[in-house]
C-alpha cells in the first residue's frame, strides 16, 4: 500500500484554525506552552516552558526554499528539579489550545516529521475539558520511535487505556515516519475517520462506539501535540525497563545528540463540510 504524497484539506469546508509558524516564535495567542504537574504513564520527562524544548526553527523545503517549523525537542539534563520537587533526567515539550481554540466537528491535521528511536512518544491529539475519559479523547497520531508505524485511537468510558478503539497503519514501498507525512481526523456527528496523506486508515461509527460505552464527542474539544520520553505505551511495545522505562541506551544517545527532534510544518482545522 503505498502513502501518496498529496496536499490535504483540499476542500471548500472554512478554515477555523491555522498556524503555519511562519514567525519566529511560537505564538501565544493561539497556543499554550504545558508545565508538568502530576506524572501520568509512567513517562520520564518534565515538560518545560523552554526555547530548549519549544521552538521554530528554519529549514528548507525541497525546492530549497526557506520555511519555518515548530520543534518539539527533548533533552538530556540529568536531575532536572520541577518546581513541585519532581526530579527528571529528561525535558521536553507539550503545547495545547485549550481555552485560546476549541472546535465541535471538524477535520484536523497537522505535517509532521518524526525521529527514530524507540521509546520517543510523540502524539498530535484532540479532547475536551472535563475528567478523562469522560471528556473524550481522539489520538490523530500517536508514535514510539519506530519508524515503520503509527498508530491512532479513540478513548472514552468504557473504552479507554488498555480498552481503546484503536488501529495502525504500517508504511510500505519505502516510505515511513521519518518523511514527512499529514495526519488528520474527520470528526462528524456519526462518525471519526483517522487518515494519513489521505488515506482512510481507522473508522470509528457512532454505533460501533456505543456498543463499548457512551459516545462522548458532542462537546468541545481543543488540539494537543507533544513529545513524551519512555512511559507505558513504549513499553508495551519495547519491553525496555533499563536505563529508563519504555526507553532505551541508544535512544538515550539520540537524545543526547539531538537527534530526537519532532518537527511540525502546519495545523489546520476546517469546519464540518453542511
């Protein structure tokens, strides 16, 4: 099956939210820069408001034109003290717009590159406010470092963590998720559709949904993208618990030589086409 390279979002539905970080920072009206609080899956790392682990940075398109990309970037700094007393030996970055934009329905999508190295956790994802799972959750993109998949999912009560719907789309014909791919979600009334460069890769139906337990994607939801270190998911699927859980040695290395860069060309939501 191959991945097409096309240009998404080719549709007459409006466009609600846009951010190609066409300036030289990130922009605050739009986003939130995450400070850790509590720990939750077992990751290893403290997000920071940092230009160590947030920023845009320039690189060149394949025309050899001049564009901007967010950087979410972790890094190695042994016995990082957050200002509630947790130690880490790794930072890194979350962004989110809650409370700045939220969206009922829709079609969201962001180009995204990602690093190899396993136990990397990046994730571009979109939930509502309110008590988890109950506020539902749609992971577009989640990712562990391996580059020949990813994987996306849908969690809610009666289905979430271990139980959620979930499926994975494995690249083929020399591409993977090291290229630059859009990853999208279709959120409509009776349905969510996950697609990479187009193509469908998961339907989750209304019905499909309310025979695990209620479907609870009629509320506002707001964007997420993140890049966590180790932590469950990796683990699942890595086995690693040394030097660090979910993550190991050589992934460690990549950090440390800034080879875990997580880059992000543009975000977009369109409304729900009548």
């Amino acid at each position: 099956m191959t991945i097409p390279e096309i240009s998404p979002n080719q549709t007459a539905a409006p466009l609600i939210f846009s951010d190609d970080f066409s300036s030289r920072q990130l922009d605050r009206a739009k986003w939130n820069v995450r400070i850790t609080g509590r720990v939750v899956n077992n990751e290893q790392q403290a997000y920071v408001d940092s230009d160590e682990t947030v920023y845009v940075a320039t690189t060149q398109d394949a025309d050899g034109k001049e564009n901007h990309v967010l950087v979410l970037h972790p890094r190695y700094r042994p016995q990082f003290r957050t200002a509630d007393g947790q130690r880490f030996d790794f930072i890194s970055g979350r962004i989110d717009t809650r409370e700045k934009f939220h969206f009922t329905y829709g079609s969201a999508s962001a180009r995204m590159k990602l690093p190899v190295g396993a136990g990397l956790w990046p994730a571009f994802w979109v939930m509502g406010n309110g008590r988890w799972p109950e506020n539902g959750e749609m992971d577009v993109m989640e990712y562990v470092g391996e580059p020949d998949w990813i994987g996306c999912a849908v969690h809610g009560p009666g289905y979430s963590g271990e139980a959620g719907l979930a499926n994975k789309l494995f690249f083929q014909n020399g591409s993977d998720a090291t290229a630059w791919h859009v990853y999208t979600v279709d959120w409509a009334p009776n349905q969510i559709v996950f697609k990479v460069d187009g193509l469908v890769i998961y339907r989750a139906t209304r019905p499909m949904i309310d025979f695990f337990g209620p479907w609870v994607f009629d509320n506002d939801k707001f964007l997420i993208l993140n890049t966590a270190v180790g932590g469950i998911y990796p683990f699942k699927t890595n086995g690693i618990r040394s030097p660090y859980y979910g993550l190991p040695e050589e992934t460690v290395i990549k950090i440390k030589n800034n080879q875990a860069k997580v880059m992000i060309d543009w975000v977009r939501v369109h409304a729900i086409e009548e």
